[in-house]
C-alpha cells in the first residue's frame, strides 16, 4: 500500500527558465554572471574579467557538483563562492557573502513556475491521505526554495522538504531518501518517489527500496540500465497510477 510520495524539485515539481539550448551551463551562467556584477558594484577588486571569472567558477560548480553527489562533500553556494572569492585575495564577510548569494540565485529564479498539475496533484495526495515529501539536490539556502514553492501554492501541500546544501547529504545517497521516511513515519516499501534525474532520484530510491516514478525530461536521458517502476510526463499523472 502506498502510503506516501516524495518528489524531486526542479524539472518535476518546479520549471525553470533554461536559456538557449537549455544547457545547466547556460543556465548557471546567468547566476554566476550576476555574482560577478555584484562583486565589482560593492568595489571589490577582481583581477580577472569578466569572462575568465565566469569559467573559473562553472568549473569549480561542476567539479563540487560531482564530487556532492559522489558522496564526497557538501556543496553551498556559499562556500563555492567564498572560495571563488579567496582566488581574487577577497575575503567577503558573512552578509556579503549573504549578499553574493542571493544575487548569484535571483536571475536563476526569475521566471520559475510550477510544472503542468503539480499544485493539484499534491493537493489531490494530501486530500486522499497520502504523505507528501521533497528532497532537492541544491546548493542555494532552503529559504529561496521554500519561497519559490510557497508563492507557485505549493509548498502548503508538502509535509516535509528538505534540501542537499542545507542537511549535508546529496542524493543518490541513502541517507537523504532515509531522513525524510523517516519524518513522514512511512516505510521505503509504502513510498514512491517522483523524479526526472536517472542516475540521483530513480536509481537513489530504488536503492532504498522505494518505488520510483521517472518523470520525462528534455535534460536527462534514461540510460539502458536503470529501469524506472512507471514513467510520466507531468506530476499529475501519479494520480493515475496510484489509483
């Protein structure tokens, strides 16, 4: 019996404007873009222009990237930025760091909207009794995420949201899936979790013995050898397949 369902955030739950090709390079760009305006508004002295500042710190995202979801660290934006800070001999105090995180997050969040039948298939689940959950690999602070969810309506229908940078632990990592079980009182084997990444969300809520729904996605392909229980194309098609 399936008693709860969790779900990844952006590209299932969340759409975010991806610019261009739709690229997470040409996404992150206009972030990192911003951090450095910000930077050179508040006279911080930066050695490198504008450009070379923009691949120093993509490549230092995608390699924390990788090295978050390997298990190895946890990566906030931060300390992604303060060590991108430290390469210029800058040291930002806390509420500029604060600062220098939220305008690396603004142009990324621009335009974000709720995916096709995401509010109302939450409100459907909680109507029917069914625990809702969310885990999302980020290195922003919770607080931007939980305002985003809140002002689309949902973050009323979610139970209990938690996010990588802020609990220290990146999916496929048990640990993650386990943590929220756990709050929502509800065994891997009565849950199912909804996601659009193969390798962190289906593969990382199997390995927990959840079941696990991949939602279609134009940025991730399914690879030959994870196998999905179900596959859909909004959120809202999970009310189908539970019933």
């Amino acid at each position: 019996m399936i008693r709860a369902v969790v779900f990844d955030m952006g590209g299932t739950l969340l759409k975010f404007v991806r610019p261009g090709n739709g690229t997470w390079r040409e996404f992150e760009e206009r972030g990192i873009r911003g951090l450095y305006r910000y930077l050179v508004a508040q006279g911080h002295p930066l050695a490198a222009q504008e450009e070379a500042f923009v691949e120093r710190m993509f490549v230092r995202l995608a390699e924390g990237w990788e090295q978050a979801t390997g298990g190895h660290i946890n990566l906030r934006a931060a300390d992604w930025i303060a060590a991108g800070a430290a390469d210029h001999d800058l040291a930002l105090s806390d509420g500029a760091l604060l600062e220098a995180v939220h305008h690396y997050a603004r142009p990324l969040r621009d335009g974000v909207t709720a995916m096709p039948g995401a509010g109302a298939a939450l409100a459907t689940l909680r109507s029917r009794g069914i625990r809702t959950g969310l885990i999302s690999n980020t290195i922003w602070p919770g607080e931007l995420h939980r305002e985003d969810l809140a002002a689309l309506g949902l973050l009323e229908h979610i139970e209990y949201a938690v996010f990588s940078g802020d609990l220290g632990v990146w999916k496929p990592r048990p640990q993650i899936f386990m943590h929220v079980l756990e709050r929502l009182d509800v065994a891997p084997e009565n849950a199912v979790f909804v996601g659009d990444s193969p390798r962190e969300d289906i593969r990382g809520a199997q390995a927990v013995g959840m079941r696990a729904v991949w939602i279609r996605s134009p940025e991730f392909a399914l690879p030959d050898d994870i196998h999905p229980d179900a596959i859909i194309t909004t959120p809202g098609d999970i009310l189908d397949l539970l019933g």
